[in-house]
C-alpha cells in the first residue's frame, strides 16, 4: 500500500473519530528519515489537522538538558505542554528552533483543530488526555544515512550528535510495540522487513547503540 493510500483511509479514520471526542489525536513516531513527515503532511492535507512536529522542541545551542526528557536533545516540557493544550482544544504558543542558527525563533501561537497530528521521535512518549492513535514508520536501517545524505547534503554532519541519542531512546521505550499501526517505510518491503530498525533491535539481545547505523561517509 503507498503512503497515499494509506493517508486517505487514515484520514476517514480520524475524521470519523473526530465525532466521539473533542480532538482527535495521531501520534507518528519512528526512526529519522524513514517517511514520518510524508505520511504525516499526507494526512494534515486530507484532514486540515493542526500539525505538531516534535523537532521544532531541539534544544537550541547551549540549552540545558531536562532530566526527565526521553531525549536529551528536546525541551521536553515545552513540547508536553503544547501537545496537551492542542490536545484540549486550546491554543498553545511555542519556540521553534531554527535549524540553521540552532537558536530558538520568535514564539507563535498555534489554534487548535479538530484532529491534532504529532509527529517525530518520541510522539508516544508524549502523554495525552485522551488515547491517540499510535502510528509507528520504520525504515531500512543500514541505508537510512545514505537516505539523510541525499536529502540535506552536507548539512547531514550533523546527524552525528543526534544518531546515539535516538537510538537509546527506541532501546528503552521500543515504540513499535505499542503502536496502534506499524508502516513499512523507506526502502522496505515485506521482503526485506528483516533489516528494519524496529526488527534489528529486537534481535540484538546487547543493543545496537554505538554499532548500527553509524553516520554515513560518501
């Protein structure tokens, strides 16, 4: 099934589930550059949902670290606080960071809508007052920075502070496990669905942070 097809029978899902509660919430989660954000901006297209991307929430340059943040990298609170006040119907205001200066923008105000989309790595461990629906993207690991590299260029160096982080985050919270939907992503197939990350993880008894997917070198 293409991602297209599968954002239109998401989006009657959500607009149906629209009717039985206030907001209608769609968590995406799963590994970097394995189709997240198609999917995710297929389905905002076809719902006019409000969008929510947990990359904007990087910490900028210099930022503290938050203990209790599943990835040392986002401003966790920030980003709970937003979803939950989108989740509820409410407006939320937020920094976003800009990727070029790795400073935070001029804070906006987000309305809320009907069906909320989040989307990004660490999307399930993000608490919601009522249930979303969890979707996980995985991808053909050993490929994916090939992926990145031809996506950014040279801006894929920077990759390197993040890939150690977000791979202890799926270690720990294994997301695919509970997820409501699971997608065959970037370059995989049923055929090859062996040598995805969620697969691969689950095979390695001792882990894979420091030995899979290591920053690619063209």
């Amino acid at each position: 099934m293409s991602f297209d097809s599968l954002a239109d029978l998401l989006a009657q899902r959500m607009l149906e589930q629209r009717h039985k509660q206030a907001v209608a919430i769609v968590a995406i989660d799963g590994f970097g550059c394995c189709g997240k954000s198609t999917l995710a901006q297929a389905l905002a297209v076809r719902t006019g949902a409000a969008s929510l991307e947990t990359d904007d929430f990087q910490q900028p340059d210099g930022g503290l670290i938050e203990p209790a943040s599943p990835l040392s990298y986002r401003r966790w609170s920030a980003l709970q606080a937003t979803a939950i006040a989108l989740a509820l119907g409410q407006p939320a205001r937020y920094a976003a960071i800009d990727w070029e200066t790795h400073k935070l923008q001029t804070e906006v105000e987000v309305q809320p809508k009907p069906i909320l989309i989040v989307d990004g790595i660490g999307a399930h461990a993000l608490r919601f007052p009522t249930p979303p629906l969890r979707v996980f993207v995985d991808g053909h690991a050993r490929s994916r920075m090939h992926r990145v590299a031809a996506r950014d260029g040279a801006k894929h160096a920077d990759w390197d502070r993040y890939v150690m982080v977000e791979l202890a985050y799926f270690e720990r919270y294994k997301p695919w496990r509970t997820a409501d939907l699971f997608v065959i992503g970037a370059e995989l197939t049923f055929g090859n669905s062996s040598e995805g990350f969620a697969r691969l993880l689950e095979r390695a008894a001792s882990g894979l942070t420091g030995r899979l997917d290591r920053p690619y070198r063209p």
